[in-house]
C-alpha cells in the first residue's frame, strides 16, 4: 500500500501488468500512482502532467514529459477503456 499525503485519497485501484511487473495502479484525487509488488512505488504522476492516455485492447498508455524528453508506459488491463474513461474524468 502505497503512502499518501496529507488529505490525499484513493478514488480507485486496478490490478495491472507492466514490463516492471505486477502491481496496482492508483488512481487518486490528485493523480495516479504505480505500484509494482515487491519493488514498491515506480511512477507517480499529477493529472496535469498526463499528456495523455490512450485504450487499445486490453492495454492502457500512459504518456508524460519529463524536461525535453516524452516517456510512455503500457499497462496490460482487462477494462482499459474504462480506466482510460476514469482518468479523463479525474483530470477534469
């Protein structure tokens, strides 16, 4: 269980599989954040710095920048299109 701050709340959790592995993604009332079991906390990002988030299938990406540099990482989700639906809404 990944620590929150202050105030911080858990809106929801999805099982996913990533290349780091197993692990949950949280999606919070200020962004998301990935957990991968037995390596802990490997992403946190703000709704505002999701540049976007695209369903393919049972995939989700998830793309963001960092300085000059865009990164993108795919979770393996059987309702991807919904939590791509949820983010969407959250970011709002």
């Amino acid at each position: 269980m990944i620590g929150l701050a202050k105030g911080q709340q858990i809106l929801d959790k999805i099982k996913v599989q990533s290349k780091m592995g197993l692990g949950t993604l949280y999606l919070l009332d200020t962004g998301i954040a990935v957990e991968v079991s037995g390596s802990g906390l490997c992403l946190e990002l703000s709704y505002g710095e999701i540049l976007s988030n695209a369903a393919k299938k049972d995939s989700l990406v998830i793309s963001w920048t960092e300085g000059v540099a865009t990164y993108d990482m795919k979770f393996n989700i059987k309702n991807a299109a919904e939590v791509a639906q949820k983010i969407n809404q959250y970011k709002k």
